[in-house]
C-alpha cells in the first residue's frame, strides 16, 4: 500500500516565501503574546471563573481560550474568547460541552430575541451564541481591548 502523501507545492513555496520575505513570524509572535495578556488579564478581573490554563490555536483559522464558572458548568454552558484571524475580530462565544447541550440550549433560544448571534447549526459550530467585538479594536491598547471583551 502506497502511504504516500502529496501537498501542494505551490503553497509551500508561498508560505516559505512569506516566512522569508516578511515579518510574518514576528507579527505572529506579537499576536500571541497579546492574546495570552488578554487571557491573564482577564482571568485576575474575573477571579469566580475558572479559566483553561493555555490557549488555544486552530490553524490560524481562529485561536480562543475557554472559561467557566460553577453555574455555568452545571448547566453544561463555557464561554470562549475567540479570535478570528482572517477578520481579524475579536468574539466572545458561548458554547456547550458538547453537541448534545449546544443542541438543547439551541432549542431553548432560538424562538427567543437575544442581544448576540445565535447559531443556525449547533452540530456544526462551535458556538450556540456569539458576540463580535461592536468595534474593530485598537489591538495596540490593552486595556481598551480589555474593556471591550
């Protein structure tokens, strides 16, 4: 059996590229380090939740980190700051621990008006309710992002 594997050698070449003829590794770098601030930060405002101890990234399609309080985890409910790199957006998400609870909470809210953006597909999104950022955020300004969030 053949196990070999093809990729697309145009990409490859592009990101190589990018990687050598941009700053993209540094923007990277400065990314990150601001989001981790961002999930720090947050968790000394927000001391009754219980925070996931790293972040998250999703193939640069978004990077999110998780939290919870007591009532929410007994009512099966997380709540995620999201990333969404291609919009370059800032997310606030509520998710279920799993398809099962973001199914019933989809059924619970879909008839109600909400405030924030309710799924059309709880088995195949990660969230059940989301809120973008209202304002394209001054990223350089920590606390203004804070305050957002």
């Amino acid at each position: 059996m053949d196990e070999t594997m093809h990729f697309d050698a145009g990409l490859l070449l592009e990101y190589q590229e990018l990687l050598q003829t941009t700053r993209l590794i540094a923007c990277y770098r400065e990314f990150i380090r601001l989001f981790r601030w961002v999930r720090v930060e947050l968790e000394k405002r927000m001391p009754e939740y219980k925070f996931q101890g790293s972040i998250t990234e999703n193939s640069m399609d978004f990077s999110y980190f998780q939290f919870t309080s007591p009532e929410l985890k007994e009512k099966g409910l997380k709540v995620a700051v999201v990333f969404v790199h291609r919009d370059f957006q800032f997310q606030v998400w509520v998710s279920g621990f799993n398809r099962r609870y973001q199914a019933h909470y989809y059924d619970v809210w879909k008839d109600q008006p909400l405030p924030f953006e309710l799924t059309s597909s709880p088995a195949q999104t990660d969230y059940i309710l989301r809120a973008p950022l209202k304002e394209p955020a001054n990223l350089s300004d920590g606390g203004a992002l804070l305050d957002q969030i």
